[in-house]
C-alpha cells in the first residue's frame, strides 16, 4: 500500500499519559494492511492508532470512554486550517459574555486573572458548541496548553509551572507554587493557540475517521460504520492503572467537568482484582470479534505496572479465552527503559518500567 505524503505533527498535539508511539500501528498498517482496510481501536486513547491509519488513507474507528480522550481522537480526524481556528479562537473572546471563572486558591495560583477569563470565555463557548472541525481543534490545541513547563524562548502554556502530561492536584500544586514563590503569568492566549494551529494544521493527510465515546465492553459501541473490520489495533489500561480520569481533571473541567478532582473511575475496565479485569477485557475482545471480519487480525500492546502482583502476559492471555480470537504470538516488545519515559518527567525517583508484550491474534 502507497504511504501518503503527510506531516505527523498532529499526533503529538495534546501528550496523553501511557500513549504508545505512532510507529508502532502505522508500522503494522503499512506492511499488512490492505487498501480498504478498515482499522477498529477499542481503547482509542488520544487517537495514535487512528492517526496512522488516516496518514495511509484507510477509515477507522476508535472508541474511548474518556471524553478527553475522545476530544483529542477527534481533533486529529478534522479537515480545518490554521487562519479558522484562529477566527474561531478570537471571535469567541471578542463576543462571548457567559462564563463562569472558578474561584479558590488552586485557581488563583494556576493561571492569571486575564488568562483565566479568556480560558473560560472559550470553554463556555466550546460546552455550547463544538461542531465545526475548526471547534474541535481549537478545543484540543487549548487542552494540550492547558498546563505545562515554562519555556526559556516564549510562553507555550496558560498555566503556572504544572507538569506536561497530567494536572497536578491542588494541594500538592498550591504547595508547589508558594514554597517557590511562584506566581502565573499574563501569557497572550490568542498569541500560544496561533502558535500551535500553526504547528499542528498546517499540512493534514487525506484520510478520515469515527471516534466515539463510549464504553467498548457495552453491546454495540464498536458497531463499524460501514464494512467489518479487519484489523484492530490497541493497548487497554494496564491492570492498576486507575488515574487517567483523576489526572486529567484539567481537561476534564475545561471540557464541562468538575472544577475539582474525581477520583471515580465507573466508566473504566474494572482493576478490583485480576479475574474482574481479565473478565472486562474478554468482554471488550468479544464485542470487537463479533464487529470483525472472519480472518481479521488484532494486534495488543500490553505491559504492566511494577507494584501490581499480576503477569501481564497471563492476564492478556487469560483474556482471549473463549473471546472469539486465536492467539498466534506473543513477542517481548521490551521496555520503554530505551526511550525518554513520560513518567520520568515527573517522578521524584526514575521508574522501572516492566517488559511489554505485542501480541497477535486472528478472528476464528
């Protein structure tokens, strides 16, 4: 199959927490897929396996039960330009008049006066609508400055100091903050979105795709939306991993949610206990097979977390029985010790990350 010319920039538009790299699907889409393919992620995250598969011009679905994580899928999916989203961008802080602005120290210590209101400017005006492809990529270009470094060359987040990928929680933050005597800066909000649709629309590949909120282990959310599927591609949670709705509480306020952290995880595969995830997981490998063509292929990144007393490669194992699939290999895909881990970034000691697995399987 063709590779299409393209710009990847797009991919790396809002980090997400345990992502894995964009070569890893268009690796395996570009050597095996067909052209018609239609790929299928039930666990879709911030979109990387749909990404790859509209840079080789195939459709795809992706499903997740995070609505920042279906916020960013989609952003990737949106035919738009730069001068649009940035039209759409001032014409909401020259118009908008309804908005709330949260009130409390956090608030006070996160972002300034100025930049706090424009920020809720925008999210009112995005809760109300975000239809347009230019919305919605305004809506991801914010929540990926929504917190971060500060920069040495210019202002490339709103926030104080705030780690990259997660929200810090208040107390530790507001801590943070005044032992150092950190105070946020008046950044120009329309100036950091230029910037960033600049980066990120520029150039866009020609493919398209579905992403959909909701819960993959519910009957009928990954119904495809044309043919069967013939490849799904995915990395679910790894079993403990219970913090990607509590450490995207930012994202989440901005999108309409709470202004404070919610550690409540209903809408995630259950972590009780190994049998209850592995029992969540078969269900997920159930729904896909029955949306997937006979002989179709599901690929599964997999590891797990050092502190949890489980063998990642038995629970995936124990996950395919009776789910509808084969199982054919499971390859040592190493650890991401060789890469620059995003957990390093932000922990006070370095992580030790565990053997992740790839693991292939047919559709019977």
């Amino acid at each position: 199959m063709k590779t299409l010319n393209h710009d990847a920039a797009l991919n790396g538009i809002c980090p997400y927490f345990t992502m894995f790299p964009l070569e890893f699907p268009l690796g395996i889409l570009k050597r095996n897929a067909k052209e018609g393919s239609i790929i299928l992620d039930p666990f879709c995250g911030r979109g990387t396996t749909n990404y790859a598969a509209r840079l080789l011009g195939l459709s795809s679905v992706g499903v997740d039960s995070s609505p920042v994580a279906a916020a960013i899928a989609r952003a990737k999916m949106v035919n738009t330009t730069p001068e649009d989203i940035i039209a759409e961008a001032a014409a909401i802080l020259e118009e908008t008049e309804d908005y709330e602005v949260p009130a409390g120290e956090f608030w006070s210590l996160a972002y300034h006066p100025d930049v706090l209101e424009a920020l809720c400017r925008l999210r009112s005006s995005l809760m109300r609508n975000c239809r347009s492809g230019a919305r919605k990529a305004l809506r991801v270009i914010i929540l990926g400055a929504l917190h971060g470094p500060k920069q040495k060359t210019f202002p490339s987040y709103f926030s104080n100091q705030c780690t990259r990928t997660y929200a810090p929680k208040p107390k530790y933050a507001v801590n943070f903050w005044t032992s150092r005597c950190m105070e946020p800066e008046a950044v120009d909000v329309l100036e950091i979105i230029r910037r960033r649709a600049n980066k990120y629309y520029a150039s866009l590949p020609i493919g398209d795709g579905v992403i959909r909120l909701a819960d993959s282990r519910t009957p009928g959310a990954l119904k495809p939306s044309a043919d069967k599927y013939s490849w799904v591609i995915t990395s679910p949670p790894y079993y403990g991993m219970r913090t990607y709705i509590p450490d995207q509480w930012l994202r989440n306020w901005f999108m309409g949610g709470l202004d404070h952290v919610d550690y409540s995880n209903a809408s995630q595969v259950i972590h009780s206990s190994p049998q209850n995830y592995v029992k969540d997981l078969q269900t997920v490998w159930k729904n896909s097979a029955a949306a997937c063509k006979k002989g179709a292929h599901l690929v599964i990144r997999f590891g797990g977390i050092p502190d949890r007393n489980a063998n990642p490669k038995q629970l995936i194992k124990e996950s395919l029985l009776e789910s509808g699939w084969s199982l054919k290999t499971v390859r040592n895909a190493g650890t991401a010790r060789k890469g620059r881990r995003q957990a390093d970034s932000f922990l006070k000691g370095r992580s030790c990350p565990t053997d992740e697995y790839d693991i292939w399987a047919v559709r019977i």
